[in-house]
C-alpha cells in the first residue's frame, strides 16, 4: 500500500497553465468574454494574467487607451490624448486614461455613447484639466459614462450635458476657488432646453445621475436650464467639499 500511495505522488505533475479549459477557446472566444467584465478592476485584472491574456485584455476592440508618455503611438488603439481617442472611437467603446500627469480637455464634445474610465486606483490619480477660456472640459450630447475621474475646471464648467443619459460615478469635480467660484460650475445640463442640438442626437429620456462623487468649489453643484430637476439627493458634507448622490431628471 505504502509502494503503490509513493507511486501516485510521482505519478501526479503539476498542471501548467496551458493545460486550463479556457485557455483552450480561441482568441476571439476570450475577447468576447472580456468583454462582459467591468472594465475597471475586473478586466483590467485579466490584464495580469499571463502575455496572452495582456494582449487580448488590452486590445483596442475592447477599449482605447489615452498614454500622454506613449513612446509608439503606431500601437494600435493608443492615442497621445482624450480628443483624438474621442474622434476615433466607436460607439460603445471603452477609453481607459492612463493615470499619472494631466490629460487636457476643452471643450470636448462627445456625440456617441462612451464610457470614459481613470486608469488609476483612485479618482485623483487620473486628471482631466479645462483650462481658463473654454466653456467646458467636456460636452455631452450622448448617453456616456465617467468614472474614477478628476475633472479640474479653472472657469466655466467641468461637464456640459446636452442631451442622453450621463453617468458619472466615483469622480472628484473641481472649480475654481473664491473669489471667482461665482463665474464656475461643477455641472451644467441644459438638457431639454437647447434647440441647439440636431433631431439626430437627441434622445429620450435625458437625465444626470452622480453616484460617489465629490464636487468642490463653483457657485452650485448643479445648474439646470433645462426642464431637467434635481431628484432623489443625498449629501455628505464636510469642511473643503461635499460628497453627492443625485439624478437630474424630469419631473
């Protein structure tokens, strides 16, 4: 019995990281299955896997990515900066802006639903600066995301929604300080009112909804000069900022 228990230990290898089931699906298989997962942290977790999977997980049909110290930028589906990532993407995409440094955004207009995304593990690691003379960092005629993203605004304002469903999520909004915090404002939505905008980018349902977010300085949080309303708002206070919960929506 003892011959034939020592036999079985030798007999037993340990399986290598090929020999996985799913290893065994094709690239485009795993591709699609990335891309089910959550962006941040779950896909950018596969990342760490092994090569193969940092190949995939990283491949621009998932998500662009924003490298301001991209040495290659013939890479596919890297781009020195947000408006470029912005005007190539497709819609639905994904862009993931690298952490570290500051990402200049003015008056950024996006028309298609995105989802923009901080590379870091924290809001602050990924800034995003509007500066003095644009009217905004970015402009949001379409359904869009933001999450785990700074948004510095030295005037005007951080986020200008015109029109669809904005989502923004885990961010940290900036404005400028007194004495002139009167001129700025957090977020802007002029939703509902601005005539402005073409029959083929509008879209029902237009509303705001601000989850986790903190929003510092500007004259209000929130300005609406559309038919759109503050609802369901949640707030935690503190001395230099306040933490938000709230959907801007009709009434």
């Amino acid at each position: 019995m003892e011959e034939q228990g020592k036999q079985k230990k030798k007999d037993k290898k340990p399986l290598s990281s090929s020999f996985c089931p799913i290893n065994n699906l094709d690239d485009g298989c795993l591709m699609h299955i990335f891309n089910f997962l959550s962006p941040i942290p779950d896909r950018y977790n596969t990342a760490l896997v092994c090569h193969r999977w940092c190949h995939l997980a990283c491949h621009p049909r998932l998500w662009l990515r924003v490298e301001q110290s991209a040495k290659d930028l013939s890479e596919p589906g890297v781009f020195p900066s947000i408006e470029k990532a912005v005007s190539a993407a497709r819609p639905g995409d994904t862009i993931l802006i690298a952490a570290g440094g500051r990402h200049l955004a003015s008056n950024i207009q996006i028309n298609k639903p995105l989802c923009l995304i901080g590379g870091g593990e924290l809001p602050d690691e990924t800034t995003l600066l509007c500066s003095r003379g644009s009217d905004s960092a970015l402009e949001f005629i379409s359904t869009c995301k933001l999450a785990n993203l700074t948004v510095k605004a030295e005037l005007g304002c951080c986020l200008l929604h015109k029109s669809g469903r904005l989502t923004i999520d885990s961010c940290i909004l900036q404005c400028e300080a007194n004495p002139l915090d009167y001129l700025s404002c957090p977020i802007i939505s002029t939703a509902g009112g601005n005539e402005a905008v073409s029959s083929a980018v509008k879209t029902k349902g237009d509303r705001v909804s601000v989850s986790q977010t903190r929003i510092e300085g500007g004259a209000k949080a929130v300005l609406t000069n559309g038919d759109l309303t503050l609802q369901q708002v949640r707030v935690i206070y503190a001395r230099t900022f306040v933490y938000f919960w709230f959907d801007v929506d009709s009434q």
